[in-house]
C-alpha cells in the first residue's frame, strides 16, 4: 500500500506498535507513537539513539546517564512533534484504516475520530467490535491477514 499511495499520493503508517515489524517488512513512513523498543532515550540528557545489542545493562549514554527503552511508558506524555506530524496528516487523509486494535489506549481513538471530522473514510479491521467501531464507516471483523488482502485487492480496482 505503501508504495502504491507514493506514487499517486501520500501514505503514513501510524503504529502504537514498538516492536519495529512494520519496518522490517519494508514501511518506510511510519510514525511509532508509543516509541521504539529498538532505540533507547538517555535519562540525562534525553539524547536517543538506535541500539540494536546492549554491550552494559543498564547502558549508558556518552554523557554517563543511564538509559532506558525510548517508548511510552504509562503515565508518560506523547511527544508533542510526533502528534503534530500524525494530526497534519490526518487532515488530509482520504482513508483511515484502524488496524487490530481494541481501542482501549484513548488517543488512537480519538485521532480516528480526528481523521473521520476531517472528511476521512475510517475502516476498521479488527477480530471483534472495539471502541472504533462507532467511528467507522466500515468495520470488517476478521484477521487482518485475512481481510487486507481482500480490502486492497478491491481497492485497487476502484482506484486504477
């Protein structure tokens, strides 16, 4: 999906994900809203950095602080830049896909909500109902194994 909407447009994967999968299977534009598991955040001087093997544990920064996995923790604030860079996307997104989640972590719900008072499309694909559900357009209740590759395969016919 992501290489086609390059070509004709724009594409953004916004992940609550911190386990880098979509990266590796090749996304390139992605927002991890809850950070990485893969970088690591200096408690001292907040600098991050990728670090794919700890050499110490705990590791620590040049600057002698120790670090810790740059990823939300509960009780933690979203990166103000990073939210900014998801609802400027938002605004002009066309489709919203919400993809294998419950809906209990309150922000992905609400920036649903955002893209679908922006004129987005929303489709949810999910195992079971969730707090998308009243969101969407269209909900399709099904692996998303299973139901993307139907979804974009009839997309693509609509959009050639």
């Amino acid at each position: 999906m992501e290489r086609h909407f390059r070509e004709i447009g724009s594409f953004l994967l916004v992940t609550q994900n911190v386990d880098g999968l979509h990266r590796r299977a090749g996304n390139e534009n992605i927002v991890e809203i809850h950070g990485s598991i893969w970088r690591v955040r200096c408690t001292e001087c907040g600098r991050e950095c990728e670090r794919l093997h700890l050499d110490t544990v705990p590791p620590h920064c040049s600057c002698g602080g120790v670090e810790r996995p740059a990823v939300l923790w509960f009780g933690e604030s979203y990166d103000s830049i990073v939210l900014e860079t998801v609802r400027a996307a938002l605004e002009k997104a066309d489709v919203c896909l919400v993809i294998g989640s419950s809906g209990q972590v309150s922000l992905p719900v609400a920036l649903a909500r955002e893209a679908r008072r922006s004129g987005a499309m929303v489709v949810e694909v999910n195992l079971e109902r969730s707090e998308f559900s009243d969101v969407a357009d269209f909900s399709f209740f099904d692996k998303a194994g299973s139901a993307l590759p139907e979804l974009w395969a009839s997309w693509r016919k609509l959009i050639r």
